[in-house]
C-alpha cells in the first residue's frame, strides 16, 4: 500500500441492490492534502450492476480531472 501521504484515493458508495433498483450512487476523490471531492448521480432504473460500475469509474475520472 502506498503512504496516505502520496496517495489519491478513488472510492464509490452504492450497494450493488439499490443501483439495480434505479437508486443514486456516489464517488469520492480524497487527495493527499484531505481535499475531498464528490459526486452524486442517478443510476437509472433498473440499470444493470455491469453499467453502473461504469458509470462510477467515468465520475471518478472527471472528478479526477476537477483538481
């Protein structure tokens, strides 16, 4: 694992069930400095886990981009 100090985490909230239901998911950028950045999104309805794990990744990569 590298040091928290260096380190850019990329991280999403969502349950697999809730995502298939059309619920939102989020993702989250924490930097080394503790600037946080996040983004909340609708999943669709009855969005397949395959596609919102998709998703997740593109927000994570434009939330990437902000900083």
């Amino acid at each position: 694992m590298y040091p928290q100090e260096v380190s850019i985490r990329a991280l999403t909230d969502g349950s697999a069930s809730e995502a298939v239901k059309g619920e939102e998911a989020a993702a989250y950028v924490l930097y080394p400095d503790r600037h946080l950045l996040a983004e909340e999104m609708p999943t669709g309805l009855h969005c397949t886990i395959y596609i919102a794990e998709m998703k997740y990744k593109e927000v994570k990569l434009q939330l990437l981009e902000q900083y």
